[in-house]
C-alpha cells in the first residue's frame, strides 16, 4: 500500500501563484462533521439507550461488536489481574507519563482557588469554584487502544478533586485497565460506541449518570457526543487527529517526514500537513515519507491519509509561515525552523506548540506532560487542551444588604417593567416597602 503514495499534494500559496487560494481555505473550514450516517445512527443509539437503558446496551453491543456482555463493569478482582499481567517495562513507562502528567496538572489548580470577587458599599458578589462529582472517561477500543488517553483524562480529573471518574472502553485492554489503576478510576465499564455514550449521559439501571464525557472517539462516539451535550457537559466535538509542521530550508526532512506520519498513522482520515518557503525541502521529505513508509506497520492507513487530507503548502518567508498556520488552526503544530521562540507569541490558533527539533509531538502524547486531548478540526480557534479547568464549575454568589439594593433599585424596577417583567418589579419593592 505504501508504494501508492508518490508525494504529498501540492498547494501553493506563493504571491507568484496564487491559484491554490480556494484549496487552502478549504482545507481550512473543515470540521468533525454534523451530519451523514454516524449522526443519524448515533440519533437512534442514544434516544434506545435513553428509553431502554441496559437492555438496549446488551443488544446493541451483541448487534454492533458482536460482544455478548453477561455483565458491563470489571469487578476488582479482574482488574487487579489484568494489571499484574502488563509487562513490567510498560508498566514503568505508564507509571513515568502519569508522574509527568499530574506534576503539570498540579501547576492549574489555581482554578479551585478560595472564591473571587467584589465586595463593596454593602455587595458581596463571588464566583465559587466546585469539582464537578462524577465524569466519564472515553477511551476507544478499535483499531488500537489508547492507555495514554486514560491517564491524559483520568489524572486531570483527579487532581480537580473529582470525586468519581468512571472510565467507559469496549474490550478493555490488560494496558488500558493498569492505566485506569495508576490514573485513579473509581469504576470501569466494558461498554463502548455511541452506547457508552448515551449511558454516561442519561444513567441506566447500571451504568450512573455522570456531569461530563471527555476522551476521544470514532465518527459514532464523536455524534453521540453531540446529541448528549446539555444532558451533560463533554469535552468537545473531535475529529480526526491533525499536525502541522512548519519547517524552513534547514529541517531535516527525516524528522519531518517522521513527525507527518507519527499523526497519519493514526486514520485514514488525520490530516498532516507541512507549511514551509522552501520548495526543495518538499521533495525532500516526499522522499524520506516513501522510504519509512516501507515498513512502517500502519502504512496502508498513513499513505491513505497523506494522499486524501495531507498536503505541502509552500509559502513566502516566515510572515506566510504564520499566518497560514494561524489560519489552519492545528491540533499540532511543530516549529522545524530556526529562532522557533520568536515565532511562538504570534502563533494564537493552535491546540499545543512543539519548539523546536527536539520537541516532537509524541512527547506531547506521552510524557511530557501537558494533556493530550486537544481540540481538532479547526477547534482550536477557540479551544482549548484538556485541562483542570474542564472538571470544574463556577457558582456566582450573591448577598446584598438593604442599602445595596436600595442604591441599585432604580434601575432593576426600570429595567424589568422595560422588558414587560412585572413581577421581579414588584419583588424589589416589596423588600423596599418592607424596609422603610
């Protein structure tokens, strides 16, 4: 399969060129999608699950995965003996990213400082920060499983003070339930797709409704998503993994080449994409992809990805640079260039920054210790990565004395007779009335 791919597309959007424009901008509007078969079969997943509860979870899994589940959570003893049966060496890799992961997280907690406000001339008026008390964690089962997002969600949650995280994942995986132990999960349900999903937001007879979903998904997990949010809170509508490498004619295309194919590895359909002013590095790196993707293990799904959604955008100096990378709005972007310091200020869309050669992004989706959930397809526009703040909410708290709302009644009796409200009128001057 890898011998199909011969290069990645080409758009150019040198002041010389100048036809490429539309392609670009294209590429630049895509989004996780909000219609076709995933949303109208996760519709009818979600409103089964919602009336059925756990019966349309038995059937559903026996129909959609040919799983037939006696019972949906792991008890402590199967969870015990999948962890003992993880490899040492992996268990220790597991053990290093959530050290790294709750040290970073540990610096957000500022979030759930005391309450903050105003208090003035007889006003108390606060914002009060909570841990939200039970959230669920997505972690996907298909074409590979991802521990790294158990920890990247569950660890987060945890530090927040989130007092119940329940991990939901269809044939868990011995890795992922060590995860799940290291990170902290209170309880793990061997329940996946658009199923899962509908479960965590509604409750069933079984499964406990939680405040929010977070962790990635498919095209189904994903719309489920979409039709639970206001039940419950979730993280984001995702789409297919991205990165964008911005690389000057000093880049070793090997490590670019590598960096593009650590992300089109992941589906068919992750976009990887290279922004650079240098034509010759180009053809450098189509180079270098063909000869790792000869035995690349996932070849088959990272040619299809670069031919169907990569591209080289090639670009006029380092201005360009940025911009085009402020227009595409990355889940990843790296900065292969020299100086990449200077151009981190000025690079606002992008879900995380890798500076420099010695910052790929599979340190960002391992150890290093910034979450990994990030927003896609565009998101990060207005996005932001997975964090403390996610697991908490904010209550505003109100006291006035009489004075207080004396100084302010004017205006609230004014206003709501404006808008044809009667009777919050009348329950200001009622306390007025009573106070005189």
């Amino acid at each position: 399969m890898a011998a199909h791919f011969v290069g990645l597309p080409r758009i150019d959007l040198r002041s010389h060129a100048g036809g490429d424009r539309a392609r670009w901008d294209a590429r630049c509007r895509r989004s996780a999608g909000l219609s076709g078969p995933a949303d109208d079969a996760a519709r009818a997943i979600v409103e089964r699950v919602r009336t059925e509860g756990d019966r349309a979870i038995f059937e559903l899994t026996a129909q959609l995965e040919g799983r037939r589940l006696d019972r949906f959570e792991l008890d402590h003893a199967a969870r015990r003996a999948a962890a003992l049966r993880v490899p040492a060496a992996l268990r220790a890799a597991l053990e290093l990213a959530a050290e790294r992961i709750a040290a970073f997280h540990r610096t957000q907690l500022a979030v759930l400082a005391e309450p903050t406000g105003l208090a003035s001339g007889g006003a108390l008026l606060q914002s009060r920060p909570t841990p939200l008390f039970r959230v669920g964690v997505y972690a996907p089962g298909g074409t590979a499983a991802y521990p790294s997002s158990v920890l990247m969600a569950a660890v987060p949650a945890k530090i927040a003070g989130v007092q119940e995280v329940i991990l939901f994942t269809p044939r868990p995986s011995d890795v992922v339930v060590l995860a799940a132990e290291i990170a902290g999960v209170d309880r793990i349900f061997a329940i996946g797709g658009a199923q899962a999903i509908a479960a965590a937001a509604f409750g069933t007879e079984t499964v406990p409704r939680v405040d929010k979903i977070v962790g990635p998904g498919n095209a189904w997990v994903t719309a489920a998503k979409r039709h639970v949010y206001g039940v419950c809170d979730v993280d984001g509508i995702a789409g297919p993994s991205e990165i964008l490498v911005v690389a000057d004619a000093g880049a070793d295309p090997t490590i670019v080449a590598a960096d593009l194919l650590s992300q089109a590895e992941h589906d068919e359909l992750a976009c990887a994409v290279l922004v650079t002013d240098d034509a010759a590095l180009v053809e450098r790196v189509d180079a270098a992809l063909v000869d790792q993707l000869g035995d690349l293990p996932r070849a088959a799904i990272a040619s299809k990805a670069l031919v169907e959604h990569g591209a080289a955008v090639l670009v006029d100096g380092r201005d360009a640079m940025v911009a085009a990378a402020n227009e595409y709005a990355p889940e990843h972007l790296e900065l292969l260039v020299a100086t990449p310091d200077e151009l981190v200020p000025r690079l606002r869309t992008a879900g995380a920054i890798f500076v420099g050669a010695w910052t790929p992004e599979a340190a960002g989706d391992y150890t290093a210790g910034p979450s990994h959930v990030l927003p896609t397809a565009g998101a990060a526009r207005f996005g932001s990565p997975l964090g403390v703040w996610d697991f908490v909410k904010y209550t505003s708290v109100l006291r006035l004395d009489a004075a207080a709302l004396a100084a302010q009644s004017d205006a609230i009796v004014t206003l709501a007779r404006a808008e044809g409200l009667e009777a919050h009128a009348r329950a200001v001057e009622a306390r007025l009335r009573r106070s005189t």
